[in-house]
C-alpha cells in the first residue's frame, strides 16, 4: 500500500524518536566535523538563520585568500545587501520584454540586463583574522561542537599552543571568540577586522576598489568600538567589544587590529544595519548558543542509521541547514556561506531548501522566510496581470524586495508556482488550527488562481495544456517548443486539490474554474512505455537526458495520482541506465530515493542517497561541492532530509 503525502504528513509524528537527551546527544556528537589541515573546500561555519560566519582551522577567516579557490570565508546576513548606483536609471518595469511579458536578453538592454540581474546583491560584510602565515601553524586539530555549535580550534605556534572558540548567538547578529595561549600575553597574536567593497563574485567581495566605500570609526567606550560603513547609499555597522586589555590601532586602509595583552582573551563583533551597542558579552553568547543549539537537536524527529555515512548526512544537514536556511528570507542556494547569483534566491529551490523542517516537526523554523511571500504578493501579482494572466505569478531568481532578474531560462519556469501551496499544507498539517488558515489563505488561493489561468484549453482535445511558452524543471528544454511536462502536470492537478481543501477548511465555496483545470489537465505523456520530459520531446530520452530527470517527480516528490506505477519503475531504470549523472544537480538524489521509495524499493533508494557521483559527494563540513562558483549547495541537504523523513514515515528504515 502507497500513501499519498497527505497520508504520508499524517504519518510523521507517528516515527518520532523516544531517543533521551543522552542518546541523541551521542548520535550527534559522533558526526562532529574533524579537520587536522587546511581544507579550502570544507571550511566550518557557526550562525543562527539569520547571520553565519565560515572560519577556516584558526577559527576565525586567517587564511582568507586560500580558501578564494575553494569555498570563500565570508560573513553574512539576511539584511546585508548592496546595489551599485544606476545611472541608466533600470527598472523592470522601463525592459523591453519579449513577446507575453517575460524579461529575457536581447539586444540594446545588454547593461540593463546585467545591472537588473546583479543588484541588489549579498554583501560580505567583514574578513576577521589573526594577522597570520599558513607556515606558522603546525598540530592544527579543528572540531565543530554541534550539540553546542560551537568551533574549537587549536594549533601552535613555535609550539606555542593556541585554542579558539567561536561561536553566533541565536538572537543577535554577533558572533564571539575566545583566545587561549601564552603568545596572547607577548601581543603576538593580533586580530585584523577588514571590510571590502561589494563584488559580485562568490565571494561577494571586491578589495581593489578602497576609494569607492568608507569605513568610519567611534569609541563607545574603553572596551568597545563601533564601525559605521558606507558603501554607495546603503549602510550598515559592526560592534567591537572585548573583554581584557588589549591595544587598538588603524592597520591598512579599511583594516583595525585588536592586540590582547593578557593570558585570555575574548571579544565579540556584532552586525547590524544601524548602529548599536554590544547586545550580549563572549561568555553570554557562549552560554545562549550552547542552550538554543542543544535545544534544536531535543525537538522534532530524531533519526539513526545503520549506515554510518548516511547518519553523517542527516546530521551534518540538519545543522547546515538550521543555521543557513532557517531564517527570515528564502535561502540562497549557498545559504550565508558565500554568494551564488549574486545572493539571490532561486524560489524553483525553496521547497527543496525548507520543507524539511515542517516534516521534521521543526515547522517554526519554515515560518520566518515564508512569511516572505506574503511581502512580494503584490509583486507576483503584477507579475501575472502583465503576462495575461490571474492570481500571482512567483519569481524564479529573486531579492529581498521581490523584483524578478531577468534571465533567459528563469522567467519561463513554472514549478515554483505550486511551491507555497504546498509549503502552506505542510505548516497546517504542523498546525492544524484557523490561525494557520486565516494566514496563509490568501497565499494558496492567489497561488492557485495563477495555476488556473496558466493551463490553455485545447479544443481539439478536449483537455487543459500547460505551455508553451514554458521551461520545465529539467531546464535544458527550448521554452516555445514545450508543452505537458510530466512533473508540472502532476504538481498542478495535486495544488489545485490541496488549494480546494483549503478554501473547504475556511467554510467556501470551491472554485469551478479550479477543478475543471484539475480535472481536465492533459494525461502525463508516455512513449516507448516511460515518460517524457515533456510532450513534445522528440524521443523518449534525447541526449538532453542531463540535468534533473523531473519526471520521476510525478510519483515519490508528489503522491501521482495520475501516474501509473509500472510506467514509473520503467521510467526510474531507464534514468538510471541512461543519464548523465555528471551533469545532474546534489538535491536529485534525495529526489530519486522518494521516488523509489514510493515504488516501495528500499534498495533502491539508499542506492540513490548514497549514488557514487560528482554532484553527490559530500564534504566532512557536510556540503556538497556542484562546481567552482557553486562550493555549497543547500537543496542536496534539504532533498536528503525530506527523503530520509518521508521513507521513515512508509516504514522504511535507513
């Protein structure tokens, strides 16, 4: 028997583990990230949600240039954004769009292209170093504590042993750092605070350019400075505050350094848009972290393995994802590590970055950055009018205010579309109370009325179409010659059930126009016994088997009521005999095992969670490296937690 996700969400609570604090401590601790050497590709990061910070084995950003090949050492937050001034004065709403209302390159608007697609964009709001050379080092030993998250750090110097503590407090934007070591008494291990001009690289830093921002210095107190920077017409400010003497002084243009001159030494910085005094000391944001992060792990499902490197995953990715994800923004898709996109959201990804936490039963920790959409609703709507259609239209490639990037491939997708109707069931199933209804109804319903609107009658048939124009989730798929992909008509015809169940809970009247989409939407295309990408593909797989195999979504990712389950298993084992899995993304492998694991092969689907391929090998930090500008990728975390959740509520054990 399969369940359908509605069946399968009720089903969640029932695997809760009856683990005691001692034993998941034990399972968590096990899978601490050990680092005994430089690492450029798997340095460590410690935040909240909201603010993270990525250390390399010194414990703080030491060797900063090293790692620029690797994965970036940034420092990051959900409020720090920058936009280059506009002298061409871009706008969306001034791009010439192309036929229908979608904003695509072309010709004469090549700078109103770009500067639309770079800005505004994520800033790395500080470097924090000691001042350092790779060759001073010798017995480094790095641990990330996750019970506390907090990361201890020790080396020598000249056999000098140095230990550092660091560690985000989960309220604040600050982050804390202790010092231990006899050289901290002979002023020989100075920290450097350094600030850079916004770049739009992966590191979301330009330091060549010190002329183009400020960095202005004041003295609260005798222990405590502030930083006002400026940075074209955005702002933002970082407390310093130390414990101990210490010596401050102005190093290279944008540089200070604190030089402890004592036996111990702490300090901590805190970020924020306006200026402010130091929320909390070193000792207090230890104390607060090692509560909240102890706190995570003693709430929702708790899951053990037999696989040892499968546990790793799962617990390396619900720390990952706690503190990159969890905040008040849709995530990135390298999160608060280091800049993809500019720091833009790719809202296709948000289900893939987010769900997890309400199967897990942490649904507060979904909350925040949904509530994002219910911010940019009146942008999606303008989105739809614009192109012909109803309700609201979401972004693909998005900032914090909601404009959309024009892009050759973003404005033609559609399945973000059904995303918040299905995050919204999610929390209601988490919280099956009016308030959550009241809430988020009006996000399901506009969703719901672009659905609708979107899928064309085809009179010849006597069925609803979805596309063209379209790209569907394997995006190597021209947007005028594709119709009726497989996944995209199985997520419509489920969202538009769950969005009348909801207008059902809320005492209304269904829509017609809703469920006659639903009911009359386009069969899911079969040729050669499997399913297309799409209708319209020339062959049953084309050497565009690359990127996503999408239609395995239709059934495992989504329950598939309109799918037919040997033509699924036929579909799964030509996927795996004939894809290129190099080419593929980190979150199709969690994708894969749903769908096997709703074909009720368990074999199968470890095999896929555990696939031998470049695009889902994992890091001891628990990322997942897809290429040079993507050294982090969170959907390859959440795709693994959301199988792993959904496989143990069909009783299907990892």
């Amino acid at each position: 028997m399969f369940l359908s996700r509605r069946e399968l969400l009720a089903a969640v609570p029932a695997v809760l583990s009856a683990q005691g604090t001692g034993d998941r401590r034990a399972t968590v601790r096990r899978h601490n990230p050990v680092l005994t050497a430089i690492d450029i590709k798997s340095p460590l990061s410690v935040g909240n949600g909201e603010f993270a910070f990525t250390a390399d084995v010194t414990g703080l950003q030491t060797f900063a240039e090293r790692y620029e090949t690797g994965c970036p050492l940034c420092t990051q937050s959900q409020w720090g954004w920058h936009s280059f001034p506009n002298p061409g004065g871009f706008s969306l709403d001034r791009f010439r769009m192309a036929k229908g209302g979608y904003p695509v390159e072309s010709k004469g608007q090549l700078d109103a292209y770009n500067w639309l697609r770079e800005n505004p964009h994520r800033l790395n709001l500080a470097r924090i170093a000691f001042r350092l050379s790779p060759g001073d080092l010798s017995n480094v030993r790095q641990s990330l504590d996750l019970w506390t998250g907090v990361l201890n750090s020790h080396f020598e110097i000249g056999g000098a042993p140095v230990d550092v503590e660091t560690c985000v407090h989960p309220q604040y934007d600050l982050l804390a750092v202790t010092v231990a070591s006899p050289l901290v008494a002979k002023g020989v291990l100075g920290v450097a605070f350094s600030f850079p001009y916004a770049g739009t690289g992966v590191n979301a830093s330009d330091w060549s350019k010190p002329n183009l921002h400020r960095t202005t210095v004041d003295r609260q107190n005798a222990r405590a400075y502030s930083f006002l920077r400026e940075l074209d017409a955005d702002r933002y400010s970082m407390t310093l505050g130390w414990e101990g003497d210490a010596l401050f002084s102005p190093g290279v243009e944008h540089e200070f350094v604190l030089t402890p001159q004592g036996d111990r030494f702490g300090f901590t910085a805190q970020f924020s848009p306006l200026p402010v005094r130091a929320a909390a000391t070193a000792r207090q944001t230890f104390e607060a972290a090692r509560e909240h992060r102890a706190k995570f792990w003693n709430s929702g499902i708790s899951i053990t393995s037999e696989n040892p490197e499968l546990e790793r995953r799962v617990v390396l990715s619900q720390y990952l994802t706690a503190i990159q994800s969890s905040g008040s923004l849709p995530p990135q898709e390298t999160g608060l590590t280091c800049n993809s996109w500019y720091g833009k959201f790719h809202m296709e990804m948000y289900w893939w970055h987010t769900a997890h936490f309400a199967l897990w039963g942490r649904p507060e920790l979904l909350e925040p950055s949904f509530s994002w959409y219910e911010k940019v609703l009146p942008a999606a709507q303008a989105t739809a009018k614009r192109q012909g259609f109803a309700g609201a239209r979401w972004p693909k490639m998005v900032g914090p205010d909601g404009r959309e990037s024009p892009s050759n491939v973003g404005p033609w997708l559609i399945w973000q579309q059904p995303h918040p109707v299905q995050i919204a069931e999610l929390l209601y199933k988490a919280k099956p109370v009016r308030a959550t209804l009241d809430r988020y109804a009006n996000i399901v319903f506009e969703s719901a009325e672009f659905m609708a609107s979107f899928a064309r009658w085809d009179e010849a048939n006597l069925r609803y179409v979805l596309g063209p124009p379209m790209i569907p989730a394997q995006e190597n798929h021209p947007p005028l010659e594709t119709w009726n992909p497989t996944f995209e008509l199985e997520y419509w015809a489920d969202s538009l059930e769950i969005a009348q169940e909801w207008r059902r809970r809320l005492k209304l009247k269904p829509v017609d126009r809703w469920e006659e989409v639903r009911s009359k939407l386009s069969a899911l295309p079969v040729k050669d016994g499997v399913y297309l990408a799409h209708e319209n593909c020339p062959q049953t797989f084309t050497d565009r088997n690359r990127d996503h195999p999408s239609m395995l979504m239709a059934l495992g990712y989504l329950p598939g009521k309109k799918a037919d389950y040997g033509t699924m298993r036929r579909t799964y084992q030509k996927v795996l005999d004939t894809w290129k899995f190099a080419d593929t993304w980190g979150w199709d492998y969690g994708m894969m095992a749903m769908t096997a694991a709703r074909l009720g092969d368990r074999k199968l689907a470890l095999e896929a969670l555990l696939m031998d391929t470049p695009k889902n090998q994992w890091l001891p930090n628990g990322h997942t490296w897809q290429r040079a500008n993507l050294p982090v990728y969170l959907p390859s975390n959440g795709a693994l937690l959301s199988a792993v959740s959904m496989m143990r509520a069909w009783k299907i054990d990892i």
